[in-house]
C-alpha cells in the first residue's frame, strides 16, 4: 500500500489506519510511505511498515530511507481468520 501522508496527517492518523487495514482484511499489510522534508512547506512522515494479520507491528522503518527484510508467515493468515470468523460468528445472531 503506497501512501504520502504528510507529516500531521501521518503523525495523526498512519499508524491507526494502516493497522486497521490488517486487522479489517485479516492479512499481512505491507505499507511504504513517503519520507522527508520535499519543499519549504510539505514534510512527509514516514513510518514504512508492515502489520500481521492480527495487527502485531512486523518492521517500522520509522523516519528513515531504506528497505527492511520481514519474513512472512502465511500461517498466520488462518490462524487469525480462525480466531475472528465472521461467517461462523454471523450465525451467533442469525
């Protein structure tokens, strides 16, 4: 998920909504973000990062230009749409 959040929208909002995306999809979320002061005026924020399925933080590149290296589970998939299953707990209140 590639995104320029600017440095108060990112400061604000990045880290909640991009965990969300994992949580609300139940699946590994790989987000880069731009980083770095780009005019007298416009500053981004940052924070590339990578999410589990259940939301756990992976790798945060913070405020810095780089890569990082994260291994993926894909167990972990499962596991998580194991334990929030929507399907079977609609049928709680059918």
């Amino acid at each position: 998920m590639p995104a320029a959040f600017t440095y108060q929208t990112g400061k604000d909002h990045w880290l909640t909504l991009t965990r969300a995306r994992a949580i609300d999809q139940l699946s590994f979320v790989l987000c880069s973000n731009q980083v770095g002061q780009h005019t007298n005026e416009k500053r981004s924020f940052g924070h590339s990062l990578v999410y589990s399925p259940w939301g756990d933080l992976l790798y945060s590149a913070e405020e810095h230009i780089g890569t990082g290296v994260v291994s993926l589970d894909k167990d972990l998939i499962a596991k998580a749409r194991a334990r929030l299953n929507p399907f079977r707990d609609r049928a709680i209140y059918s």
